[in-house]
C-alpha cells in the first residue's frame, strides 16, 4: 500500500508566521463574523498553532476542537495539528492521543507516523528524566 504524505513536515508545522500574516488570519475570521467560516476559523488556528507563544498555541487548540467536533471532513488535519500544538504547550498525554488517533485511523501516513515518534520520545524522555532525579534522590 502507498504510503500517505498528505500532511506538512512536521518542521513546517512549527515555522511560526510572521506577525503580520497571522492578523490577516485574524482579521479574515473577524471579518466573516457572526459565522467564520470552517476554513477561515481552520487557517486561524493553524497559524496560532505554528505561534511560539504558548497562550497562542492554546487559542489554536481550542478552535481545532471545535472545528473537530462540528466539522468531521476535517479531523484528520485537526488531529495532527492537535497533536502539533498539545506538544508545542507539553501536554504530551494530549497530543499522544490525538496522534494515536490519527495513526490508527491512518497507519499509511508519513507524516502522522514521524509525529507519533516525535511524541513518544518526548514522553520517554520525561521518564527517563524523572527516573533520573528520582534515583540521584536516592542518592543511588
């Protein structure tokens, strides 16, 4: 089976947008106010998701979960940006899940996959780390 490569490299997903062309994501939502649409609210998100500010990448998440939930022709984006932005803020048990569903639902896709590892090594990482301190605690 062909392998899925329909998603950016994950380097892309994390290149922040300059200010300006993140208010011209903004303003195109707030223009179409009171009824964004789903791909004004979805570019909106995505560029606060590529943000390096944390409070950023949180308004990102939270309009990806709505659009997740009432938009179902785009969760498998909203689950890898998701998954992007639960990491980039270190809420690795979130953005596990959110990659773990994409995976399941798509075991073909490259760049879910590359994201999944991305993710689980973090998260092994933090263990290590806590092991780590714990033992030296220890004084072992």
């Amino acid at each position: 089976m062909a392998k899925l490569s329909y998603l950016p490299a994950l380097e892309d997903a994390n290149a922040p947008l300059s200010d300006k062309q993140l208010e011209i994501l903004e303003e195109q939502v707030e223009s179409e106010m009171p009824n964004p649409s789903i791909q004004s609210q979805f570019n909106y998100a995505w560029g606060l998701i590529k943000c390096s500010s944390k409070k950023q990448n949180k308004k990102g998440i939270d309009l990806l979960v709505d659009i997740f939930k009432n938009c179902p022709q785009r969760r498998r984006e909203c689950l890898y940006y998701l998954s992007v932005g639960c990491l980039k803020i270190n809420d690795l048990s979130e953005a596990k899940r959110y990659i773990d569903a994409l995976v399941n639902h798509e075991p073909d896709n490259l760049q879910a996959a590359q994201l999944q590892r991305v993710v689980e090594d973090k998260i092994a990482k933090g263990k290590y780390q806590i092991c780590s301190k714990y033992i030296y605690d220890l004084g072992i």
